[in-house]
C-alpha cells in the first residue's frame, strides 16, 4: 500500500532509504537540519568493504584503551569531560569484546556487508550516480611482522565469516600500488570492494535522484517525534509534519528521537577526522590504503587525496581538535614519498556507534509506524545500500535477505 514516509536524516542510510521507499512506490519526503551529507556521510574513507565484518571491540580491547586513551598522539583518546558520560557506554563496550560475542557480532555484520557490493550496483547502476562508485580494493599495509601477527585474531574472524582476502608481500602490494614507498613488508588485500569518487557528490546526487523521482527534501530539525492517532507527528521550530511512517536515520542525533519513543538505545559518537590535500596527489594511489601500525586511511578522491583516522569520545558539542589527525602528516609523507601535505581543508564528524558494532535497523518497541536505521559506525557507506533495502523490505511487509533479530532496537 502506498504511505506517506518521512525519512529523517539525509546522509547516506537515508538517501538510501528514501531511495528504495520510493522504488516500492511510497510518496517520500526526507528532512534533515542541515543540507544533505553534511554528516558523517560527508567525512568518510570513501570504501565500500564488501564482507567487512570484524568488530571493534575485539579481544583485549581493554587494554588497548587504557594504553591509547594517555598516548597523546594515539588514534584513540577520550575527552577529560566527557569520560563520566562514556563511561557506561565503554563497559558495554568492553563487555562485547568476550571471545564468544566477537564471533556472533562478526557473523551478523557479516550478513550484512557480504551484500554491500550488490546492493550498491542495485541502486547506483544505469542511474547517473554510477559514474561515482568505482571497483577498487581495499588494502592494509604493514612494515613490522609483529604488527602483521597481530592481525590474526580478525583475519581468523574473516576466515570463519567467509570473508576473503590475500596475505601480501613487498612485491605484490608494490604492483598494487607504486607510488607507496618500498617499506611494506606485509599486507592484506581484499579485491571484492568499491570505492566513492566523491561522497558528498554521491548522496548529493542521491537526494537529487530522489527529488526528481516525486520526492522532497525539506531542511528542518526534528525536535519533538510522537503519536496522533494513526500517524506520526514530527514538530521543530519550523512548525510540524505529519506522515503515516516515519525512518529515523539521523545518525549521532538518532538517540533523543528514540527515546521520546521510550526506546533506550545505548548510541553513542566516536568522532572521527580527516584532512584534505591537494587535488595533484589524487592520482597517487588506485585505491584507499590503511596504515594499519598507525591507523589512518589514504584515499584517493576527485578533489584530492585524503587522510581519515581516529576515534574520539567528546560527544556532539565539544569543539574540534585537529592536533592528532595533522600528526600524522609526516607518516603519510614517508608511506607516500610524493605526496603533497598542504592541507586543503579539515574536518571532524559524528560517526553514530553502539558498543556490539552492529546498527539498529527495526521498528520501534512502541510504534509499528516509526523504523530506525543507525548506528552504523565506520561502516555507514558500506552498509548504506543495503540498509535502505531493508529498510523497505520491512516497511512493505516482506521476508528481508538477512534476519533481523541482531539488529533490533531491544536488543540491549
């Protein structure tokens, strides 16, 4: 039956979203308080992981925290005033990263991302966003064996989820990539994968596709979301609307909305950052390129290559600090000789995490009229195609392809 659905949030799951809603023939209109992708969508490495699935809270991860969280150059730091609000948070956190939750969790966003390639051909290809979404790579580099051992406990994971790779030595990633300098002695490459020209021209150009279609995009911030009758009222500033379903997907700023539901989701913002240097270094690399010893990703884009790292607890409203991200300016010279390091631009996002690293995708506990789509924490683009799928599977009554149990919003 054709609805009236309001899609909150226009970064990528909601573009996605308001996309595959209006592919079943739903009059959509999709709101956000700022213009589209001015999130996290905006900030990110610009890969699309296919059978990503190895979670963030791995074993151990106790001790990595404790040991980066006083390394004033680490790429994980939590802010002084903000440790005693992430601090329920990061014992969840901890909690998940018992050997036996590290496994269910690696299966189930498994079951997601080994559909992140398809689903992204299913909504980009014969549109004018194809051009945008490249087949690439994704490759992690190392130069100490110590380093690279590290890495098997998640390389096991990959190996049980069937995700596939291959272990590669100086000679091979050279062939991959030779412009990177002659220091990598190990790596893992998983060939499979996609990587975004532009991710800001590409939900962009989502939302412009989608208005062309009979859709509307309205910028307006969602303050209060409640009940009347059969429908769902939002309300804000600029007044209100109503619709007879409403998709939260507004990323970091999701957990109020769900609340005033009565919906308790533990979300909570790693902030993450990236610099841009010059649009001459594009060409340096075929595909984005993770320093795995000092964790940051290059990546060749249209405007420029660009480096994005870190893990910041702060919360929504403490100021930026670019001191870690430029940092690592010298490192990404020396793992590129030619790359050029004046920085075009900064910037610093939200990027909407729960402690199981698995996104919310369900239905309120309270409501069969308001479905929640976030939470996706590094893997947003990845699994922003096929989560907007989802999403109008479970809007139209329709067996999804994954089961949703792992993703409910109960489920803590």
């Amino acid at each position: 039956m054709r609805s009236k659905i309001i899609v909150i949030g226009a970064g990528v799951i909601g573009a996605a979203s308001a996309l595959s809603l209006q592919a079943d023939g739903h009059q959509v209109t999709l709101l956000d308080r700022e213009a589209p992708c001015a999130g996290a969508s905006f900030g990110n490495a610009g890969a699309i992981v296919n059978g990503s699935c190895v979670p963030t809270a791995m074993p151990g991860i106790i001790f990595d925290v404790m040991r980066m969280a006083v390394q004033p150059l680490s790429p994980l730091s939590i802010r002084a005033e903000y440790f005693h609000k992430i601090f329920p948070w990061l014992l969840r956190f901890i909690w998940q990263s018992r050997s036996v939750a590290v496994s269910k969790n690696a299966t189930h966003l498994r079951a997601l991302t080994k559909h992140a390639v398809d689903s992204w051909h299913q909504l980009v290809d014969d549109t004018a966003l194809a051009p945008l979404v490249e087949e690439a790579g994704w490759l992690k580099v190392y130069e100490k064996e110590a380093s690279f051992a590290d890495t098997a406990k998640a390389r096991k994971l990959m190996d049980e989820a069937g995700t596939s790779y291959e272990v590669l030595g100086r000679r091979e990633i050279s062939d991959l990539e030779p412009n990177l300098a002659p220091i990598f002695n190990f790596g893992f490459y998983q060939k499979d994968c996609l990587r975004l020209v532009n991710p800001h021209k590409l939900v962009n150009s989502m939302v412009d596709l989608m208005v062309s279609r009979g859709g509307q995009f309205k910028q307006f911030d969602v303050e209060r979301i409640q009940h009347e009758g059969k429908q769902v009222s939002l309300s804000g500033s600029a007044g209100s609307i109503t619709a007879d379903k409403v998709i939260v997907a507004a990323g970091a700023w999701s957990r109020s909305l769900a609340e005033q539901l009565g919906d308790s989701v533990p979300l909570d913002t790693e902030r993450g950052y990236h610099l841009m240097l010059p649009e001459s270094t594009r060409d340096l690399l075929n595909a984005p390129v993770v320093n795995g010893e000092s964790s940051f990703v290059l990546s060749p884009m249209e405007t420029g290559m660009r480096l994005s790292s870190q893990i910041e607890f702060g919360g929504l409203v403490t100021a930026p600090d670019y001191s870690r991200v430029r940092s690592l300016l010298p490192l990404a010279k020396r793992m590129l000789p030619t790359l050029d390091t004046r920085e075009q631009s900064a910037w610093m996002g939200f990027r909407p995490s729960l402690p199981d690293s698995l996104p919310v995708v369900g239905f309120s506990t309270n409501s069969k009229n308001v479905l929640y789509a976030f939470g996706h924490q590094h893997l947003g683009m990845t699994m922003g195609a096929v989560t907007g799928k989802l999403v109008a599977d479970l809007i139209a009554g329709t067996d999804p392809i994954v089961d949703m149990a792992p993703f409910r919003p109960n489920r803590f």
